[in-house]
C-alpha cells in the first residue's frame, strides 16, 4: 500500500489508491466505528467528493466497502470538506471526504470524519493497522446511494446567514476566482447574500491544483491581472476541497493564511489560539488571545483546542499557515450562532477579512498592513523525495557542524526549534523552516523577514542551499 496518512487524512498516486487501497481503507475505518462504539451496524456514513477525475471511482470504492461492513453509505455529491463535516457532525454520523486538496490531479485521498469529527493520530494508526485485511474483502458495485447533497450544502451556507452585519459589506466588488474548487458554488452564494457583487472568473473543467500555501507565480499573475481588469475590492478563492482560503487584496497581493487566521481570531474574540509552528512569529503578540504551537496539521492543532477548552477556555480558535480556520466551541457573530467545527473551513476566515477591514473603514490591505506583523513567505522544492527531505533535516538537527556550514551563507542561527521539522531563527531576526511535507514529495521552505523580497530572498537562497547539498 503506497498510499499513506499524511498531515490531513490518506494520500497517494490515483493508481496507489483504485488498487483497492482506497477501499481497504475505507474497510478498516468501518471496523474501526464498529470495533469502537462510535457507530452501529446500518449507521449512514456520510460521502463527499472534490472535482478531480479519480473522485467518483474512489468514491464508488469506499460505498462498496461501507456497504460490506454493514453500513448505509450516502452520496452528498461535490461539496466543500467543510460543509461535509458539518452536515456529518450534525447529524451525529461519520464521513468520508474523497479530495487530495491542492495536490495534482494525477494524486487523490481520503479525509475520515468521526461522528464528533475529524480523526486522530490515534485513529490513523488503528485504521493502518486493520487496512491490508480489508484488501480481502470482496467488494460489489454499490447500488444507487440515498442523495442528500442538495441538503448538506444548503446547511452549509445558511450557517453563514446574518454572520456579517446587514450592509457591512454592500457595496464590495469580490473577485471569485473559481477554478474547480468544491468550494466555489457555496461561496458566491454565501458572499452574495451578504450584500456583495461577486464576480466569477476562471472556471475550469479540469482540475486545477491551487495551493494556498505556496501560491505559484502563474496564479499571483493571473489574480492581480484580475484586480486590476475587473476593478475588484480584492479576490477569493479556495483549494480543492474548499478548506484552505486564498484571499487578494485590492493591490494585488495575495494574503498569508496565518493573518487571516489572526484577524479572525481578533473578529470573533478568541481567548484561545491554536496554531502550527510555521504560523508567523508574531501572532503571540497581536492578540490578546493564548497562543499554543504544535506540529504542522490539523490533527495536533484539534488536539491543542481540545486542551484549551478542557483549560476553561471558551472561544477556542484555531488555524494553520494555510489558512484554514477550525472553531472549537459555538460562536456568536452578528444574528448568526456557529456550531462548533473543528475542521479547516475557507469561508470563515474570509468572512472575517473583509468585515474586520470594512467595520474599520479601511481597505483590506490598509487593515492587514496594521497588524505590524513580519513578512511570512512560504514555498516548496518539488519532485523532492520524501527520504532525501527526511534525512537532510536529520543530519542538520543532530550534526551541530553541519547544520552551522549548512546556514552559514545565510545567517548565524540564535535559536533552533524541532517542533516539526527544523526551523532557525537567525540573530538578525530571520526565520528559516525546513519541513517535509507530509502529502507529497516535496521540501517545505518557510521564512519571515523585514520585507517580502527578504522574505522570498530568503527562501530561494535556502532552497539553492537544499539542492547543492542534497545533489538534486
């Protein structure tokens, strides 16, 4: 089984998953429900989908290994992870949600959804554990699934009803830059009927892999063109399976997850932050929130909002460098109550963009640029083997001497934090992070600087530093 758990849910090439790996999974996770309580013999279990090719076959996979185990899968169609885990959540069921997020379209996965909502580290090892058995299982063509896709996206959108105070935002003109994100539907529907004028751009029928995170330069040039040619108060979008945002502001530039993470945090009045160490340094000290670090993930972020709210807490934000915004209590804002959902949702953040930024009369870019925090940059070497990744960060965590030649061109390190992967802060305030990442071959490489060309300077250095002492 090549196809593994990374930093949200199974991953792997399309091939390495309609094996019958998918399946297999989907098999163990049905035992797992089973095996622990969580569900009973005929439960529903809840099926969603992104836009890729492989989609509907994996999908089809995992209705046949649901139904062999003695469970009722339900198709809700093509919609946002989130709406998924909400709609699952609510009506007390687990979930499957069949996306590979931003990844190509050649790679897919599975995000697994408890009755209470997304899986843990716990969980993962026990669903790995019981998945070669389910290669055995015998699976049939499911027959055609109970529809509930119209009911759990209409529930999605209504959780934002009244969110935004009536008229804050009249008047905005929003880019929506499409794509084939599942969450594209729901989210001009949401903005609309908050008095926005969306405006829908870039439609695809092939899949279009936008990462967030590492934003290409194609897609930072094909934004801004659209800021400029549609006359736009900024621009949306989101990844794949429409957890992680990408917000633009009406200059051009593309936001980092981690503000909008911490705007929303301040919108809401969070007394609890959870957040990865890759989140911009700064965030400790612009707001008056608790912040807690942990490893990149949402499994550990959900596990750090479990602790705060066993601590008493009781508005429990958190969010990741990508963007997505997990609540762990229910939140009052505007006329709308939101139920909990612990699981990275684009459209929220969003939300809190635009409004922190209208309730203060300010442009978005005026509004973010007050949160005085360090440029953050983030970016990625591809087709980098994940073991080439694993034991360069070995070598320089363990091996002191290499690790000083090794940034010796770009800085003298001050501090070294192992949380996930290696990240050093050098004496000049600098911050350089090297990570594998956890969904496909590739070297994160993370960096904050006094300005944005630093910022990427900083990266590209570093990266050129990763291939000549790697060899690749």
């Amino acid at each position: 089984m090549a196809a593994k758990f990374g930093t949200s849910g199974l991953r792997g090439l399309v091939g390495d998953l309609t094996d019958g790996t998918a399946g297999a999974h989907a098999v163990a996770f049905a035992r797992h429900l089973l095996g622990t309580g969580m569900v009973t013999i005929g439960a529903p279990v809840f099926l969603g989908q992104d836009l890729r090719a492989s989609s509907p076959e994996i999908v089809a996979q995992c209705a046949s290994a649901l139904i062999a185990e003695g469970l009722e899968p339900v198709d809700c169609g093509v919609l946002p992870t989130p709406a998924l885990a909400l709609y699952a959540m609510g009506q007390g069921a687990a979930a499957l949600m069949i996306t590979g997020s931003h990844i190509p379209d050649d790679r897919n996965g599975i995000k697994f959804y408890r009755p209470d909502g997304e899986i843990d580290k716990q969980d993962e090892l026990a669903i790995s554990a019981l998945a070669p058995a389910g290669l055995a299982q015998k699976l049939l063509a499911p027959s055609l699934l109970v529809d509930r896709s119209a009911e759990a996206m209409a529930g999605f959108i209504s959780r934002y009803r009244g969110f935004v105070p009536d008229g804050l935002l009249r008047g905005l003109r929003i880019g929506l830059y499409e794509h084939s994100s599942a969450a594209s539907g729901a989210l001009a529907s949401i903005l609309e009927e908050a008095g926005v004028d969306v405006v829908r751009l870039g439609r695809s029928e092939v899949f279009v892999p936008v990462d967030t995170e590492a934003v290409s330069e194609e897609t930072r040039a094909l934004v801004g063109g659209w800021i400029g040619s549609e006359t736009l108060d900024g621009l949306v979008s989101a990844d794949g399976d429409g957890d992680r945002p990408l917000v633009v502001d009406e200059t051009g530039r593309v936001l980092r997850g981690d503000a909008l993470g911490l705007i929303a945090a301040r919108y809401l009045g969070a007394d609890a932050v959870v957040t990865p160490v890759t989140s911009n340094s700064g965030i400790e000290s612009r707001c008056q929130a608790a912040v807690s670090r942990t490893k990149v993930g949402s499994p550990p972020v959900i596990a750090g909002m479990a602790k705060a709210l066993a601590s008493g807490r009781s508005c429990v934000i958190g969010f990741e460098a990508n963007g997505g915004v997990l609540t762990g209590n229910s939140i009052a804002a505007g006329a709308a109550i939101l139920a909990a959902l612990p699981t990275r949702d684009s459209v929220l953040p969003i939300l809190c963009a635009f409004a922190a930024a209208r309730a203060a009369g300010q442009s978005l870019s005026a509004y973010v640029a007050g949160l005085g925090l360090q440029v953050a940059a983030s970016d990625r070497i591809e087709n980098f083997p994940t073991e080439t990744s694993k034991a360069l960060i070995a070598q320089l965590t363990s091996d002191e001497a290499a690790r000083s030649e090794f940034f010796e061109p770009l800085g003298q390190a001050s501090n070294v934090d192992l949380t996930d992967g290696l990240r050093v802060t050098f004496e000049n305030g600098e911050i350089v992070h090297l990570r594998p990442s956890g969904n496909a071959p590739e070297m994160r490489v993370y960096s904050e600087a006094a300005s944005e060309e630093l910022a990427y300077g900083l990266i590209a250095r570093t990266a050129e530093r990763i291939r000549l002492v790697s060899g690749i």
